[in-house]
C-alpha cells in the first residue's frame, strides 16, 4: 500500500456514513453527524487515518 491512499476501508466507512446521513431525518442528531462527517473528510484529506475513523464512529453514533 503507497503513502498516499487511506486505509483499506476508510472509503468504505466514509460512503455508509454519508448513505446513512442522506437518510437521516432532520434534526440535531442529523446536524451533529454533519459535523462529525466534515470533520472526517478533513481528516482523510490530511492523511490522519485513526482520526478519520474516530470522527465517522461518532457520526455513526450521533444517527444511532
């Protein structure tokens, strides 16, 4: 794996938070995760891959 792609499944996580955020009805829970997911998208982009991880787990939580 090069330096320059995240970690396998990153992607993945990013796209069924995104999928269960469109969903979402809205509402503080659904505001929160936004911000959680932007958070994440940052993350991604600096390469901080645990970061990611850690903001798209509580994006996740925050629509839970």
């Amino acid at each position: 794996m090069d330096a320059k792609s995240p970690v396998p499944g990153t992607a993945e996580k990013m796209k069924s938070v995104k999928a269960a955020w469109d969903k979402a009805p809205a509402g503080p829970r659904k505001d929160a995760a936004l911000k959680h997911y932007q958070a994440a998208e940052k993350a991604m982009a600096a390469k901080h891959d645990s970061e990611c991880s850690r903001e798209l787990d509580a994006a996740a939580r925050a629509l839970a």
